[in-house]
C-alpha cells in the first residue's frame, strides 16, 4: 500500500470528542486513505509523528480574512496556528454582491481592515464572480463564505436610515437567493454597524426567509452585547425560529462591567430556545479585550451616507456638539460602547497615516494629554478626521468568568473574529488584536493544558467537527477515511500563544505540521509555500 504522504506514530484526536487514540495516517489524492497500524505501507512523504498530536484542521467560525484574499492570500497567521479553514463574510461585511452605483460605499466601509497603503479594486458584482475571482488567488487556506446582510443593503440602498420599500426588499432578497445559489453558506449581520443597525427585525426574516430555502444558516454580531444583550440574543433567536433557520451568535460575550455576570441570563436565553426546538449555538474567542472600528464608538445617526460623511460631520463644530451630546447622554436602543466601558478601556489600535503611527497602542485620554488636546472627546473626533475615520481599536471590555462559561457552554464553538497577518511585509501594521495570531493555541496552552477549563478532546470538537456541522462542511472537521486531510500536529506540551497586546505580531509555539488538502503548508513549524486551499461552497 503506497500513500502521497504517511503520518505515523501519531496520537489521534479524532475531533468527534472521544478520547485519543494511536494510530497512523496515509494521505492519497489530498483525502484520508486510511486510519490505523500502516506499518507496511510505503509513502511518497512519511513523517514520524511520536510524541505529537493529530486534530483535524482547525476552522475558525468566526473570521475576517476575505477582507485582505486580494492582497494576502497566503494567510500565515491563520496557518500558524492550525487553522485550514475559514468562514468568512462575518457581522454583516462581505466583499459581494456589489452595485456600481453603491461600490464606493461598500470599499470605504471596509477599508479601516485593508492594510496600510492598499486600496481594494472591485472587478465583480454578483458572488459568483467573487468567488471565481477568489479562486484564481492562489489560496494557502480553505475559505468559506456567508453573504454579508450591510453588503446586501449597501448595493440596495446605500447607508440610508430607513426600512426598505417593498421592491428594494425584493432585490435584497434576489441578492442573497444569488449568493446562495453561488455557494454561500448563509447570511450574516452586523447590527451595530452601518448600515445594519438601520434595518428592523422584519427585513431581516424576511432575508432568512430566502436562506432557510437554501439550507443555510444565519450568524449575526447581535444589536447589543452590553446593557442591550438579552433584547439582542432574544432578537437573533426570533428570526432563526420565525423562519426555521439555524442562529449563530457570533463572539458571544457581555461587554461592559455593569453588564459582567450577564452571560449566565444570556445562555439560558439559548437553552430555552434549544428546548422549544430553535437550532441556535454561539462562538467566542479566549480573550478579554475586542476590536473593532473606531467610528463605532459614535451614534447611528452620524454614519448615514457612509464614512466620507461621518467625516464631515466631525469637521463641524455644531455636529461635534451634537455627537459628544449624544455619546454622553445615549440614544434608545443604541449600544453606547463608551458609556459602558469608558475611555481607559478603549485603545487605538491601527491608524492608516505614517503621522499618527506612534498613537497606536494607546487609550484616547493618553492621545489627548500626548497631543494636548482639552480632552478624549476632542481626541477621538480629530484623529478620525485625519485618519478619514479609517481606525481601529481595542475594547477591554469582559470578565474572565464570562469568558470561561461561554467557553464551556454545550452551543459553544471557537471563532477568532480576525483577518488573516503576519510580522513583517503588507499585513504587518498596527497592534492587532493577539486573538490574530493566538486564538487557537491559546485555548491549547492556557484553558486545555494548564487551566484545565476544557478537556483536550472537548476543546478539538469546538475547533473541528462542531463548526464543520455547523457550516455545512460535510467532508471536513473529523479524521475519517474519505474525509479531506486537513491536518493540525502540535505538541500538547509546549503549544501557546506568545502574541500580546503591547507585542502582537508574534507567531504561537508548538504546532509542528499543518495540512491543507493533503498537502504540507507548515514543516516542522516553518512555510512552505505550498497553496492547497479551496473555496468551499455549500452544497
């Protein structure tokens, strides 16, 4: 018996959740050939894996990198820590479908994730062009994608403040039946930012009225995940149960002091359901800190008509007034990011200026005493004025016990809500967020190995064949003859996360080999090059 490539010796976490096993694997054709003692099989490429672990490839529920495909498609950050798949188009963002008129909206909406000096050049319109667009970048990873609900609404309407007519309701909903038949494996919203947080709860069950014909799944960043959270999860799970449509709640957490502790309220919310029938489940990333957009800490109300706009309206003195009014005092139903967290929670953690490079990694009240300004308020609105609100931070916002009980729920999967870095070249700005280089390992090393919160076995299904299920991925997440050899070899002993807040750009240790599609990508913990990744559509 011949293999393309033998593992042997190995110690097999299958990712069904059931305790490891030895065994060896014969890799032929980019599939699992076979599982077991191959002591007289021959291979083209054996590695001796004794003293290792085989998981299938991790897949990250939760991520961002098809923000950054067309100007890095070799993701190493992803690689490096296990991951061979991603399913993207997350919180409402996606790179399709787009409208000429609105093109422009859509590109500036993104481009606080781009990287510094890029500018993203829109060649398609419908997801299937995107995704055949996609294909012909060389991919190092499989992707994954869900149609994005503030994409669908900007080719529609732009950012405008308002529910749809009857017939721009019916052309969201021919978008996202497009994206569908395309291969997109759901639809996903982002309900607090523009232009979701714009659209009521009937638009979007009338959108996942479309997708449950499908078959998909609908993932929603929530409308609140502070004072707001139960009305959101409570919202998220209506639409899923209106329609018969599986819910993701995505990075799911309470955000806010105040609110700390609300995860026990707000995980019974999602047993209830599962009780009564409704398919829901969330994901989390192990930190305790978020990013995301600067412009979110600003109302609603100053995002229509998209980025440029905001800009101008900070370049008044008469509508500074009225947003700082507005953030101080809060609006009904809006999610006040600053009021829950306050200013020394909120950190700058990209910029796009050469200028401003040396704010990054510090709170807004420490850029107004830096730059001598009267105060954060003045600090914020200027720095996004000069940056064309092009701006990233860090919110530390969670308690470590909300952390460990979601991380521990049954509907519980693991998402890193990231893009796709690495330390040195075009993807190697700013101070991101350590969950970009060390999601995985970091549950490995801290929460598995030295913390015991979960067992291996536990932890490997919520990176493997939990989210593959849940996705639709039918021939990923598991070590099984037939199965894709999407492959994770890391050592238990050693693997951690070494990225950090003030040190970000730092690849983990501990994971030796990584397989993509039955080929090497990662070589006793080095690139090879290698780009076996495949756009995966639903089926």
């Amino acid at each position: 018996m011949r293999f393309d490539l033998l593992l042997s010796n190995a110690r097999i976490v299958n990712g069904a959740g059931n305790p490891w096993f030895r065994a060896d694997i014969g890799v032929t054709n980019g599939r699992i050939a076979q599982v077991g003692r191959l002591t007289a099989a021959d291979a083209a490429h054996v590695i001796d894996v004794e003293g290792l672990f085989i998981a299938p490839g991790f897949i990250d529920a939760h991520s961002h990198t098809d923000l950054v495909l067309p100007f890095y498609s070799g993701v190493e950050s992803t690689l490096r820590q296990g991951v061979t798949t991603l399913i993207t188009g997350n919180c409402g963002i996606s790179l399709a479908p787009v409208a000429p008129a609105t093109k422009d909206l859509l590109v500036k909406s993104v481009s606080p994730h781009l990287p510094r000096g890029v500018q993203l050049e829109v060649s398609w319109s419908t997801f299937h062009e995107y995704l055949r667009y996609e294909e012909a970048l060389g991919l190092a990873a499989n992707i994954g994608h869900l149609v994005g609900h503030g994409t669908v609404r900007t080719a529609v309407m732009g950012f405008e403040d308002r529910a749809p007519s009857v017939a721009e309701l019916a052309r969201m909903k021919r978008l996202v039946a497009e994206a569908l038949e395309a291969g997109a494996l759901g639809l996903s919203t982002g309900l607090i930012y523009p232009p979701g947080l714009y659209a009521g709860t009937a638009e979007l069950i009338e959108l996942a009225r479309v997708v449950a014909r499908y078959g998909g799944i609908y993932a929603s960043h929530i409308r609140g995940e502070g004072k707001t959270l139960m009305e959101a999860v409570k919202e998220a799970i209506a639409v899923g149960e209106a329609v018969g449509l599986p819910v993701e709640i995505s990075h799911h957490k309470a955000s806010g002091r105040p609110y700390w502790g609300q995860t026990v309220a707000s995980l019974a919310l999602i047993d209830v359901a599962r009780r009564r029938g409704v398919d829901v489940t969330c994901d989390q990333y192990p930190y305790l800190a978020g990013m995301t957009s600067l412009a979110t800490l600003l109302p609603p109300w100053a995002h229509e008509g998209g980025l440029d706009q905001l800009v101008e309206r900070l370049r008044s003195p008469e509508e500074r007034r009225r947003i700082r009014q507005d953030m101080e005092a809060g609006l009904p139903g809006w999610e006040n990011i600053l009021a829950t967290n306050g200013w020394d929670n909120i950190r700058v953690s990209s910029v796009r200026t050469d200028e401003n490079r040396g704010l990054e990694g510090h709170t807004l009240a420490e850029i107004a005493d830096i730059r001598m300004q009267p105060d954060a308020y003045t600090a914020l609105f200027d720095l996004l004025v000069e940056e064309g609100g092009e701006a990233t931070m860090l919110l530390f916002s969670m308690s470590e016990e909300d952390v460990r009980r979601v991380m521990t729920h049954p509907a519980h999967m693991v998402g890193s809500d990231s893009w796709s870095v690495a330390p040195s070249g075009i993807m190697s700005g700013g101070k991101p967020h350590p969950r970009f280089y060390g999601t995985y390992p970091r549950i490995l090393g801290t929460y598995v190995r030295e913390d015991g919160v979960l067992t291996l076995e536990d932890a490997i299904r919520r990176m493997t064949s939990f989210p593959a299920r849940r996705f639709g991925l039918r021939d990923r997440g598991l070590i099984l003859k037939g199965m894709w050899a999407d492959l994770t070899i890391f050592d238990a002993e050693t693997i951690r996360d070494q990225a950090s807040y003030a040190d970000p750009h730092r690849y983990p240790e501990g994971i030796e080999y990584v397989v993509v599609n039955g080929q090497l990508v990662i070589e006793r913990g080095r690139n090879t090059g290698i780009r076996a990744g495949k756009v995966l559509r639903r089926t």
